[in-house]
C-alpha cells in the first residue's frame, strides 16, 4: 500500500507547486533559501500525514464502533467487546507519516530549483 499512496501524494502536491511557480520565485526573489522552500512542501506532505491519520483512525474507530454497537446488535442479536490494537494503530500512523515526508522530497526539490526570474515573470 505505501508506493500506492507515496504515488498519490507526490501527484497531489505536484500539482500545486507548478501552480505556485510565482509565488516560489517571489519568496527565493525576497531571499528564502532553496532549503526553506523545500521545507515548505515538505511541511505540506507532512500536514497532509497528519490530516489523513487524524481522519483516517477517527472514521475507522466509528465505523467499529457502529458496527459493533449498532449493526452486529440490530442483525445478530449480540455484539462484542471493543479492542484497540494500539500498537498496529502507532505503526501504521509512523508508516503514513514515513509516506508524507518521502513523498514531499520530489515536489519540494523541484519548487526550490526553479528559476527566479522565469517563476516571477509568469505572474
């Protein structure tokens, strides 16, 4: 699954970056490194790790929770207990994140190589 959603983040911050070229090169124009700029995308992937853990074990913990408590009681008569597999739930948020940063690296580099002037005189 991590090369399926590593895909889906680098396209996802791609596309933003080439349409903040002029914005990238009004901030290397006033003096940001190509190092700041990098750290700029890559804090982006990173708030989207932190997004998709946030509203990923949420939805997932009500979903259980409904079907445990709701649809298991309505249809069969019975539930069961409720356990959270915590150490499961901590790696997959490390492998998300893990995710989010590496695919940061491709968009953030190529924000920070581009040319000051011809990323100014497209706006």
């Amino acid at each position: 699954w991590m090369p399926v959603g590593l895909v889906g983040v680098v396209a996802t911050l791609v596309t933003p970056v080439r349409g903040r070229r002029a914005d990238f090169g009004v901030l290397r124009a006033i003096g940001d490194t190509r190092l700041q700029i990098a750290a700029i995308i890559v804090g982006e992937a990173a708030g989207m790790g932190v997004a998709g853990c946030l509203v990923g074990t949420g939805a997932g913990y009500a979903l259980a929770l409904l079907l445990i408590r709701v649809i298991n009681k309505q249809s069969f008569g019975w539930t069961i207990h409720l356990l959270s597999p915590w150490p499961h739930i901590g790696t997959s948020v490390m492998l998300v994140m893990v995710t989010a940063l590496l695919a940061g690296i491709y968009p953030g580099y190529a924000a920070s190589r581009l040319p000051i002037a011809e990323a100014v005189r497209t706006e």
